[in-house]
C-alpha cells in the first residue's frame, strides 16, 4: 500500500463535507454535477493510487503535498468564516447572495473556495501524476473557470459599480501581488 495518495483525499474530505457544515441546504442540479465530477474522479484515482491498483511515480515530497492541502484546507475555512450568512452550494436556484463579500480571502480573489478546490486538484495531479489525474485536474480547471464567470456576470448585474471596483482589486483564483501588498481598505 502507498499512502502517499491519501494526503489530498483527506482534502477531498473536507471537501465533501461542505455542503452540509458550511452551504445553505439546496437541490442538487446536473450544473452542480457537472462541476463536482473532476473532484469525485480525482479522487477514486487517488484511492487506486492508495490500494496499489494504479502505478505512479512520485516527483513531489510528501512534505510539501501536505502543506499544500492544508493551505487549501485553511483556505476553505478561512472562507467560510468571511461570510456572515451561509453561501449557496454552486448552482443552487436560490443562490443569489444578499450581499457582496470583500473581506477576509475575498480581499485577495473572487473565488476562494474555487482557489483552494483547484489546488486540491493540483495536488492530487502532483500526488499521483497520472492521466487518471490530469484529466480531472483540466475539466476542474475548466469548469470552474466557467462557472466563475456565470457567477461574475451575475453579481455584476446585481451589484454593478462595486463590484467592478472590487473585480479591479482582486483576482479570480490567485490573488494579485497589488492585493496582497496592499494595506488599503478591503470594501
């Protein structure tokens, strides 16, 4: 057995149970599928990665895999916390939020849950590079790439001028060096 693939599932669990300690309780839809499906993926690899039923080699020390996910880890939490009410689970019907959140991981990007979902994603790949993982790790890329920008449209529509001025300051996965450098005001 290699347990060297089990560093990121721990992520996947975390993740996996989002949408029941931190989202609003929603339906699921075939939107919501579509996006979770690389997550579900890389994940049976890493199990296959974990049981020995997939062969790997490993390029990435076990160190630096663990910081990742639990800078990932400490992302989603760190999201969590910035918002006041719970946030809609992707593509809910009733996910359209009250109010625009620029604080906390919002400050630096639009999309922090998104951010640390693809860096799971990463690791995952870096854990057991293998198409079994590059394949998730692209249609998650790409997905939530979409869905970013579904969602982007329609806070701009809800929140207009402010939230452009907010989409000028931060970035959509990966933080500008001016949002991180910068002390300013985060609203």
């Amino acid at each position: 057995m290699n347990f060297v693939p089990s560093i990121p599932i721990f992520g996947y669990l975390v993740v996996g149970c989002l949408p029941f300690i931190v989202f609003r309780r929603g339906r699921y839809n075939l939107r919501w599928l579509a996006t979770a499906v690389p997550f579900f993926l890389s994940a049976c690899a890493l199990v296959t990665g974990v049981v020995g039923w997939t062969g790997s080699w490993f390029s990435v020390h076990p160190l630096i895999l663990m910081t990742i996910t639990a800078i990932a880890i400490i992302i989603i939490w760190a999201t969590a916390l910035s918002h006041q009410q719970a946030p809609a689970l992707w593509h809910q019907d009733n996910g359209t939020p009250s109010q625009l959140v620029t604080t906390g991981t919002y400050r630096f990007v639009r999309h922090p849950f998104y951010s640390s979902f693809l860096l799971l994603l990463v690791v995952a790949w870096l854990a057991l590079p293998s198409f079994w993982t590059l394949v998730p790790l692209a249609y998650g890329t790409i997905a939530l790439e979409i869905t970013a920008r579904s969602e982007e449209r329609g806070l701009h529509s809800l929140f207009g001028e402010s939230y452009s001025r907010y989409v000028s300051r931060s970035g959509r996965f990966i933080p500008p060096l001016k949002a991180i450098v910068s002390r300013g005001d985060a609203t």
